[in-house]
C-alpha cells in the first residue's frame, strides 16, 4: 500500500468500533500438529466457493497457535452452536490447555479433533494462504462436511458472544 493510501485509511479504534457493529459466526479451528491438538476460535470464518467447496478464516500473525495449527496437513471447522460461548472463550485463551475438561472432543477421520455438540464439522485440506495486512488468509478446500445439531448459531457482536432470533414470518 502506498504511503498515500496509508495515510487515508481510518483509526484502528474507530475501525475496530464500526466492525463491532457487524454480528458474525463463531467457529472453532483444530487440527492435529505430532499428535497433538491444537486449536484457535475464529470469527472471520466465511464461505468462499461452491465449486470447488472451499471456506477460508482469517488468523493474526502474531498467534501462537497458528504455526502449530498452520503445520498440520489438515483442519476442521467446529460450527459452535448459541450454548458454546465459553468454549469459544476457552480456545480464545492463551497459555491454558484448551482440550482438557470440560472441553469434549474426538479425533476425526483424519485426526483433527471434532469437538462435541456442535452445529456442524467440515474437513478442509489446505488450498491457498496469503499474508493481509496484519492477519493470514487461510483457505481450505472442505473434503468432508457433516451436519449434527442445526440449532441455533453462536454469534459474536459488540466485543461479546450472543444468540441468533429469527423474526416471525409476521414481523417482516
């Protein structure tokens, strides 16, 4: 980016507030790195393509765990459902061990960890990666993908997670 653009470009408190206004999905991201699980809460997750099916979340630089979890040769995508906020804290935290109790998990067909009760698990195959400002676009090519509990979704809006409620067919 030039210096020019730069310049232009609004301040990161003012950004970050305007963002807090956007509502968005809460997922959990696991792999397996040596045996170990690893995992990170996302709520950049979004779809990218139907053909090919591909998802991708955006991850900032500076984790800790994102090289573990970058190094696996797989990933699952955990679809929390609107009861499972203090388990997107838990893999939000640093320096704990985020799948011992109470957290529940299972390894997947491929090994990365599926955590339990959620609304959905996708199986993704890395596909591209860029570096974007201060955070890395990770995209994966989703191999496998299994629908479980389709409840409500957990979101996360004004810095804090909440519940989705639909309007009534009346109220719009």
């Amino acid at each position: 980016m030039t210096d020019t653009l730069r310049d232009r470009a609004v301040a990161a408190d003012q950004f970050r507030r305007a963002l807090a206004m956007h509502a968005s999905g809460v997922v959990v991201i696991t792999a397996q790195n040596s045996g170990v699980p690893v995992g990170l809460t996302a709520t950049s997750f979004a779809s990218v393509s139907l053909e090919p099916p591909l998802v991708s979340f955006y991850v900032d630089r500076s984790s800790t765990t994102w090289p573990r979890l970058g190094a696996a040769d797989h990933f699952a995508v955990n679809v929390l459902t609107s009861d499972q906020a203090e388990l997107a804290a838990r893999f939000a935290r640093k320096s704990i061990d985020r799948f011992a109790a109470p957290t529940r998990w299972r390894p997947g067909p491929l090994g990365a960890p599926l955590l339990a009760d959620v609304s959905a698990h996708l199986i993704c195959l890395p596909y591209e990666r860029a570096t974007v400002g201060d955070h890395i676009l990770v995209v994966g090519l989703v191999v496998e993908a299994d629908v479980h509990l389709p409840g409500r979704p957990l979101l996360y809006h004004q810095g804090r997670f909440g519940r989705f409620l639909a309007h009534q067919k009346d109220d719009l």
